[in-house]
C-alpha cells in the first residue's frame, strides 16, 4: 500500500439534489493539472476503520481481491466502538495518526461539508487523475462531485441512493400536469405539491418507509435533503440560504401536516410487510 493517505469513503447513502436549481455546484477542475503530482511510497499495509459491522458484507469480498492484486501487503480492516471513532477523527487524524482510509456512512456526520472543510484528509483528485485505471468520465458526475469542496475530492461514494417521485398517468390528467412540470425547479416541484393536495387533501406526498416517522417528519428530513438546501456556504465560511425558497419549503410541510397520524400504526403496518415477505 502507498504511504498513509488520510480520506474519506462516503458509503452508504449519498443523497443529493434530486431537482435543478436547488443546491450549489460542487463540482471539481475538469481539465486540471497533476503533473507536479507522484504516487508516495509503498509501506505495504493499508489500514481501514470503520464504525458499523453492517460494511463487513461488501469489504470482504473487496479486501480478498485486494490481497490477490497485493499479495505482498498486509491488509488490516476493523470496526471500532463508536467512543474510539470519534477520537481517531478529533484526535488521531489531526495529529497525523490514524487508519489509511475511513469508511463511513452519510449519516454519520450531520454535516459532511463541514469535516471537509477542515481539510483533515488528503485530496483524492490527484490519485484518481493520475491512475490510469481510473477515468471519472466512467462514473456519474453529480454523484462523484458530492464529494467534492472547494476544488478538493475528500469523500469518494461507494454506493449512493435517489430520491424517486411517483405517481400515477390518472393523477397527472387529473391535475393537468406533464412530467417536465415536476424536474424543471423546486418551484415547479411545490406548485405541483400544492395543486395535489387541493384535487387529493387526504392523500400524502411521501410513502411512509417503516422507519416510525410521521409524514411531516418525513417531509422535513427527506424533503430537505432531496431538495439540497445549504444552510452554510463552506466555500465562503458564510450563512447562507434562499429565504423564498425555504418558506416555500416549510409551506408545503405544514399543508401536508397531520397531526392525528398514528405512528405506531405505522410501524405495525411494517411489521405486518415484513412478516408476509
């Protein structure tokens, strides 16, 4: 393994915006220059941490062909106690100890961009840009470019997850509305938000996904983070947000508001689906 490099792998989920015009572009050089640039040396070891034993299942079969293409590195992988992780992140990393990569999910953080912005990991863009087995054109942009701050590739996604909007040809005559009126902006997204409850108040705008959270809870946490709202521009170190736009948000939180939903029967109706399955 090269010497110790200290990244980032976003793993898991990355959601990003899932309408245009929504969040601020991320995106790195596409013609940058790495010619300064030379693999470190060889310590024949790579060590990965990593906080939830759930990633054995996909880094098993990862790291046994690791070892056929290195057979002459040492391999270590471990799952530490949520205690020591955040040492190694607070202490270890910043103090130039540590694992060689760092596998994590995109809930771990509540804000990613902000770990990224204390420039603690190294800069992928140069290992990608210089491998020759590597080409980013192969790989969706806006999801590799999730990553990616002020120039600088710290996090690399493994596996990602989308946001999907679902609805039915009927619904769409009935609320005369064509597919284009919904991927255009987040305006477009509420106004059509806002026809449906009017032809459909009873109906809901997000499926319960047995996770126990009522829908206006849903509403905050998957309508949030789908619409790819910015609180702070890292880029700037400034609070930043579109006033107009967040209202509009959180005037579609309240009309889809219910404060009679049943949560418990929710999670039994789950429970039921999971029995049957």
């Amino acid at each position: 393994m090269k010497k110790r490099v200290y990244c980032l792998i976003l793993i898991c989920m990355l959601l990003f915006p899932a309408l245009a015009g929504c969040g601020i572009g991320r995106t790195a050089d596409s013609e940058p220059d790495y010619s300064w640039f030379v693999f470190p040396e060889e310590t024949g070891e790579l060590v990965i941490y990593t906080d939830d034993e759930q990633f054995a299942a996909v880094m098993e079969p990862a790291l046994q062909l690791f070892k056929e293409l290195s057979p002459d590195s040492e391999v270590t992988y471990q799952t530490v106690g949520e205690d020591e992780y955040k040492t190694m992140l607070r202490e270890d990393i910043p103090a130039g100890r540590g694992p060689d990569l760092v596998l994590f999910k995109s809930n771990t953080f509540p804000d990613i961009y902000k770990i990224m912005s204390e420039d603690l990991f190294i800069d992928l863009n140069p290992y990608f840009f210089m491998d020759e087995d590597i080409d980013l054109e192969d790989f969706i942009g806006t999801v590799m470019d999730g990553g990616v701050l002020n120039g600088k590739r710290y996090a690399a996604p493994i596996n990602y997850e989308m946001p999907l909007l679902l609805t039915t040809r009927s619904i769409l005559k009935d609320l005369d509305m064509k597919k284009s009126d919904l991927d255009s902006s987040c305006e477009s997204f509420f106004d059509a938000a806002v026809r449906f409850h009017e032809q459909y108040p009873d109906g809901d705008l997000f499926i319960d996904q047995c996770g126990g959270y009522s829908p206006d809870q849903l509403y905050i946490r998957s309508l949030y983070l789908s619409l790819g709202f910015n609180f702070i521009d890292y880029r700037t170190d400034k609070v930043t947000i579109d006033e107009d736009l967040f209202h509009q948000f959180i005037d579609i939180v309240k009309l889809y508001y219910n404060p009679d939903y049943d949560t418990k029967s929710s999670l039994k109706g789950c429970q039921s689906a999971k029995d049957v399955v």
